[in-house]
C-alpha cells in the first residue's frame, strides 16, 4: 500500500429530486465491492474510485446537512482535474441527473409509491468505473459476494495507494499499472490474477471509460466488454449498468423481478413488461430500489 499525498479541493452539488445521502450510506455500508471508510453517522462518507482517464486514484469526503439540501465534497488526488473527479463522483452518487419527476413512477405504481416512501431518497450508489466494475466481476465470479468484498479490499490495502480526506485516510484501489505487476492474490486462482491483467490492460488501453461504453450504446457496450478474459453477459451487463450512469434499463436481476411480481400479486413466472413498461424512464433506479427492499424483507 502506497501513501498518497493530494492537494484538497472542495465543492457542492445540488440534487435535482429527491436525494438522501444518509441513504446512501446505509447502501454503501452493506455493499461487498465498495472499500468502505467511516460509514457512521457523524462522520462524513468516504468514496474513493479510479478517476475518469487516466485512471489515478481519488478520494471524496461527502456531507448533506439535510434530505434533498445540497452535498458538499471534498476531493482529494484530483490535482488539476477537479471538474473530472466532481463530474464522476456526481455520477457514482447518481446526482448526474434531474429526477425531479421520479416522484411520478411511484405516483404511476402506488407499491413502488409505498417503496420511495420507505427508502426516501435513495438513489442508485454506482462504481467508481468500468474498470473497477470489472475487476469485481472478476473477482466476485464463483465465490459469494463476502469472500469476494475480503479479496477486493486486501487487494486494495497490498497494492493500492491511501490518500487523505476529511482527516482521515482511505485506501483507494490498485491502479491498472501496479494491477498488472500483481503476481498472485491469496484467495484467488492464478487465471483469476491473470483475467485481472486482462482488464488492467484494458484500461491502460482506454478501452474501459464510461464515455467510450456509452457512445457504443447498450448492446455494443456489452459487446466490448464481452471481450474481457472471464466477463460473460452476466457481468458485463453489472458493468454497464452499474457504473455507466444507467437509468433506464430494467436489468435480468432475479430478485428485482421477484420483488417486483410479490408488489403485484403475480407469480414469480407470470410476465411482467407491463409494469416494468411503467417504470420509464427510471427503470435501473426502480430495480435498485426493489433489491434494496427485497433484500430487506428475507433479512
């Protein structure tokens, strides 16, 4: 683990909706592939991600005083590139977006009105890129989400870099350069640290940045990322969707769908796109709020 020193920036975004960021501390708090830093109250949350590019490591100290008010971040790493890291870290918090009218699904669908009611303000809580979303399917592949959020996080401390914001450190993970000098990784197979070479040189290549996979669009994106040794549809569709800033796009997530069937009074066989039909134009933001929820109810 490399220390890191960065200038400190700090800055504000306003949510356009509904927007709770004690929502989304609870999400990160029980998230397997987020490297979590002093998720308590009181304490600011603590993000760290690759940043949009050149792929350096940043980190994020982020305060709301108030559901919906706006939400200050400091950044740290993002040395000249501060529009970037504020940009992304919009993205990861799924603030990119004026949702002002999400109201309008729960309005359309009274039991998802009764979910947005019980997760109030809660938004999508993204990767911070493609690449660190492939690097946890690789990981994640055949082993529960426990043991993978185990490896991620001893990855991250062995190989990554610590950086300090809000007065405290944070551990960010590997860069692709030290992912791709990583010669073996307790708790995973040697083909997994050489799939983990595959998407480091992937994205010294440029072939992982969120503005590349959109401009390909949903199929073509998947596609490219299909071409990752040991990223099948399965995960490369958690790659788009879940680090690309995707809104409306219901995923093949079996417990969403039978989340959303139990809701509904309908079998878990019986179909469903008239309801998903109603979700638009939040339907990757429903899907998060039914697996929060579904989750919640087999706890």
């Amino acid at each position: 683990m490399l220390p890191m020193t960065a200038a400190l920036a700090a800055h504000t975004l306003q949510p356009l909706g509904p927007f709770d960021l004690e929502r989304t501390r609870a999400f990160v708090g029980r998230w397997p592939p987020i490297t979590r830093h002093d998720p308590s109250p009181g304490e600011p949350l603590r993000l760290t991600a690759p940043l949009d590019g050149d792929q350096r490591p940043v980190a994020f100290a982020l305060r709301q005083d108030a559901p919906d008010g706006p939400v200050t971040v400091e950044v740290a790493g993002a040395d000249g590139a501060e529009d970037v890291a504020l940009a992304q870290i919009a993205r990861i918090l799924s603030l990119d977006h004026d949702a002002r009218d999400y109201p309008e699904v729960g309005r359309r669908l009274p039991a998802i009105g009764d979910l947005m009611a019980a997760y109030p303000g809660l938004r999508p809580t993204l990767f911070g890129g493609p690449y660190e979303a492939a690097a946890w399917g690789v990981v994640s592949a055949r082993i529960s989400e426990r043991q993978a959020g185990t490896v991620f996080r001893r990855l991250s401390a062995a190989h990554g870099e610590t950086l300090t914001v809000a007065g405290a450190e944070v551990v960010a993970f590997p860069r692709p350069e030290a992912l791709r000098r990583v010669e073996e990784v307790p708790g995973l197979s040697a083909e997994k640290v050489h799939r983990l070479h595959g998407v480091a040189d992937a994205a010294l290549a440029g072939e992982l940045e969120v503005a590349r996979l959109r401009a390909l669009g949903p199929d073509g994106a998947r596609a490219a990322l299909r071409r990752l040794r040991g990223i099948g549809e399965f995960y490369a569709s958690l790659i788009w969707l879940r680090s690309c800033g995707v809104v409306d796009e219901f995923p093949d997530e079996p417990r969403s769908r039978a989340t959303l069937a139990r809701l509904h009074g309908r079998g878990p066989d019986d179909p469903l796109d008239d309801l998903v039909e109603l979700l638009r134009p939040y339907r990757m933001w429903v899907a998060l709020l039914l697996r929060v929820a579904g989750s919640d109810a087999t706890a």
